[in-house]
C-alpha cells in the first residue's frame, strides 16, 4: 500500500506559526509520526506553497500506484478550483483533512471548494487528522 500525504501552504512553518491554533508540532515532527506509527505503510510525503505545486503531487496519484491521497490543501482548500479539479480527476479515494475545526472559525474557513470531490473530510484533531484519514485508507476492502 503507498499513500501520498499532501501539504499546502504555510504548513511548511507549523510550529512557528499561530502556535496557540495549529499546536507546537513542526510538519516534520507530523511526518516522523505517521512514518513510525505506520512503518508497514509505504508514505510519500510533499508540501507546496504554491497551487501548482500541489496540483503536481496530485498527478501523481493518476497512474493508480497510490492506493489514496491525504490532502490538506490548508488556505487553498476555501477557494482552489484547480486543485479541486486535479482532485477530481483521480480514481483513488482522497481524503481532505485540517488540524483545525475549520467550521469553528473564521467565516471564510468554513467552507471548502475542495470538500465536494472528496471521498470525506477530517477537521479539528491535529496531528490525529491525518491518523484518521490514514486509519479509513487501510481499513478500506478494495486495497
Ligand atoms: C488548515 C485550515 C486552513 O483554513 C488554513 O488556511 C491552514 C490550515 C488546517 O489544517 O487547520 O493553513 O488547513
């Protein structure tokens, strides 16, 4: 099973930003996690500040050797159609997830373009958003 594990903007500087919203962990300590705690599971892991950057990683779940995509498109996620669209090429299950409950705060964070063409989407548990998404992959029957 290989999944590919995909970061938008600004999620490159977690742990220096925002620290009292998005916690202290660094997407580094993130990434080190879901390797140890899932070392059976082949993870490939990008991170794009740019849209194009993100629609790329996507591609490359096109070929079918991904058996699924955990995606937080962060800020992209409120406005991207065309990561939505790359989203909605793709065969495999994609999962949208954010660290926080994007439905508690600000208006304009409560609604994701991005959501519609996803297989489902995990907000507001941190680091555990992506456990969850990756849980529901390999509990999956069609792997
Ligand atoms: C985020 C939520 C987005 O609204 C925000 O722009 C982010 C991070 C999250 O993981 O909680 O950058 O996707």
């Amino acid at each position: 099973m290989r999944l590919l594990i995909i970061n938008g903007p600004n999620l490159d500087i977690l742990g220096k930003r925002e620290p009292e919203v998005y916690g202290t962990l660094t997407l580094w300590d993130i990434e080190n996690r879901l390797k140890e705690k899932y070392s059976s599971v082949k993870l490939e892991f990008y991170q794009s500040n740019s849209e194009g950057g993100i629609i790329d990683a996507l591609h490359k779940a096109l070929d079918g050797s991904a058996t699924g995509v955990v995606l937080n498109p962060a800020a992209f996620s409120h406005y991207s159609y065309a990561i939505r669209d790359a989203v909605a090429a793709l065969k495999v299950p994609v999962i949208e997830v954010h660290l926080t409950n994007i439905h508690a705060r600000e208006e304009f964070r409560r609604k994701s373009v991005i959501a519609p063409v996803c297989t489902g989407v995990i907000a507001g548990f941190g680091v555990r958003s992506y456990e969850l998404a990756i849980e529901y992959l390999l509990g999956r029957e069609d792997h």
